[in-house]
C-alpha cells in the first residue's frame, strides 16, 4: 500500500461561498456536483454559470461516487511540505460523466492503472473539511451501505 497522503500537515482548501455545497457534502459523507437545469451538463469544478450554455440555473447534485481513473501520476518528490511520498494524483471519470482531479488512496501505486475501477472514500482533515478521494472498487464498506445510485 501507498502512504497515506493526507498526513496531519497537509495543507487544507479553503472553501469559499461557491464551492462550500461541495464541502457540505462531503462532511455529510456525499460526493455533489453542479447539474443544469437548463441543458442536464454536469459541472465540476464549481461555476457560477454553465459551461456548456451559460445558463445560471445550477444545482448540487448528489453523486454516486463511482467512476473510473482517466488518467494518473505517482508523485515521488511533493511541490510542497506537507504531503507523504510517494502518493497516486489521479483524475477520475465519474460514472454520470464528469470528471475529477483527485487523490488515489488504499493503492499501492504498482497497482495504479489507467481503467481502474474506484470509489469515492472521504477523509476528515478537520471539523470544516471533509477531502474526497477515490480507493479500488469493492475494497471499502461492506456490502449494503448506502450509496447514490449513477443514471
């Protein structure tokens, strides 16, 4: 297994008024994201508007957590103080569609591919923060536990 890289130093987002549905979220154990009203396009990373028709018509949607790594990278060498080495950066395609720049955890990064099928996992950094990251399919709760389902 990787080290976990979400030690106790690790430097903490801050959310802001946009982006706090997210965080609320996520201390609430769900993964949310913006959908249109207007065209049904799935947002990620908060906007005031759509991006695909500009509608200003957004609501948080509940995810399922569910997806795929699109794409990943295995840092050895941290840009900053704070993260424990080495640790998976992935980006993962969520089953609705969207996509998410992420954190890969539970995973030893030989075992890190491309098409991995992951979960949603959330970690809880402080009373405010709630990080999500994503862990292998079928390695977290046990069966029966709730979870969104994909459309």
């Amino acid at each position: 297994m990787s080290a976990d890289p979400f030690a106790a130093s690790t430097p903490l987002p801050r959310p802001t008024p946009l982006s706090e549905p997210f965080w609320e979220g996520c201390r609430l154990g769900e993964l949310r994201a913006q959908r249109c009203v207007a065209c049904g396009s799935w947002i990620f990373i908060p906007q005031p508007a759509c991006t695909t028709c500009l509608s200003e018509a957004l609501e948080w949607t509940p995810s399922c957590g569910r997806g795929r790594v699109y794409s990943l990278s295995v840092v050895h060498r941290p840009q900053q103080p704070g993260f424990t080495v080495p640790y998976i950066v992935a980006i993962v395609a969520l089953e609705e569609g969207w996509t998410m720049l992420t954190n890969l955890v539970e995973c030893a990064p030989e075992d890190a591919v491309i098409d991995l099928p992951v979960e949603v996992a959330f970690r809880r950094m402080s009373d405010e923060i709630t990080m999500p990251c994503f862990r292998p399919a079928g390695t977290g709760p046990s069966p029966g536990d709730e979870q969104a389902p994909c459309e």
